[in-house]
C-alpha cells in the first residue's frame, strides 16, 4: 500500500508536469504546483517490473486548476523509477489548465497525449487541437517543446486538403473602448 501510494504520488506529479505547456497559452498557475493530486478511474494497474502504470475507464487527474480526462493514462518510468513518458488516450483525450489568475482555461485535446520527459515534447495527435478562449490551432498533430517553447503544427499527410489552422480572435482594450463610447 505505501508504495501504491508513492507511486501515484510520482506518477501524478510526473503527469502535471507533463501537462504543464511552457508556451504563455499554456502555462500553469505556480500554485498548482502545490495542490494534492488526485487521479480516479475505473481500474489502475501498477507492474513494477514493467515500470509502468495504466489507468483505465473515464481516468481523471485533478491538481489545482489542472485537469486532463481520458480513457487510459498509461505512464512509463525508467530504471530509476523516474517517469520518462506519459500517454493519455480518449477520443479525445483531454486537458485544461489556467495560466494566470483570472484569464481563461486553457483547453488541450488529442485521441492522443503525449509527454517525453526527457525531451520536453509534448504531443497532440489525431484532432489535436490547442484552445484559449476564442483563440484556437488544430492540426493532425500539434508539438510543444516546454523547454524552448516552440510550437509546431503538421497537417494529415494523407489527405491533400489537411492544413494546420491557426485563429487569433482581436484583443479589445478595455481603456479604447471606454474612450470611443464616452466620445459619441
């Protein structure tokens, strides 16, 4: 039991981390950081000698403001014990997370999800998409690398209409707006 315990506490750590996109869309508040993890599902598997750990049926992960939905949640460690690669599946797998106090969640899906640790990549494939407030970037597959902050879109090689799509809402500014209304 208190290896079970010590596990879901890494595993669930090792996850946020994961999820946590160092692009300003997808920050993490710092706190969140702080919070207790809680992971729930149908089933959980741990196989020390495999290092790995499966989550199965309606998998929930709830730190702080972060929260990622999926049918499995498989995580691999090395030998260490350290995770090096996160895999979450649904259709679509799914996350949210607020950067800053006050702004909008942000919103993260894929069939899958995908973190290299040791990369710093992470992955969306298949309907992967990135969304913040009205602001969205889809494609077959979006790749974050949380260190350099580099994002990179890729269409469906397959079909030839595939594109990436990217929609940048205008940003009104509270102060012009107040000036143009008091000016009529």
């Amino acid at each position: 039991m208190r290896q079970t315990s010590r596990c879901s506490r890494l595993i669930g750590s090792l996850c946020l981390s994961a999820l946590m996109l160092a692009s300003t869309a997808v920050q993490a508040l710092p706190e969140d950081k702080e919070q207790p993890i809680n992971i729930a599902a149908d089933s959980a598997e741990l196989d020390d000698g495999k290092r790995t750990a499966i989550y199965t049926g309606a998998v929930k992960l709830v730190q702080g403001t972060l929260e990622l939905e999926a049918d499995k949640l498989t995580l691999y460690a090395d030998d260490k014990g350290d995770i090096n690669r996160i895999v979450a599946t649904g259709k679509p797998a799914h996350f949210q997370q607020q950067h800053q106090a006050g702004a909008p969640l942000t919103h993260g899906y894929g069939l899958t999800i995908e973190f290299e640790v040791l990369k710093d990549l992470l992955t969306l494939t298949e309907q992967a998409k990135l969304v913040r407030a009205s602001d969205t970037f889809t494609g077959q597959q979006i790749k974050v690398n949380t260190n350099s902050n580099v994002i990179r879109a890729f269409s469906d090689e397959s079909k030839p209409s595939s594109r990436v799509e990217m929609v940048i809402q205008p940003r009104s500014d509270k102060k012009d707006n107040s000036k143009e209304d008091n000016a009529q």
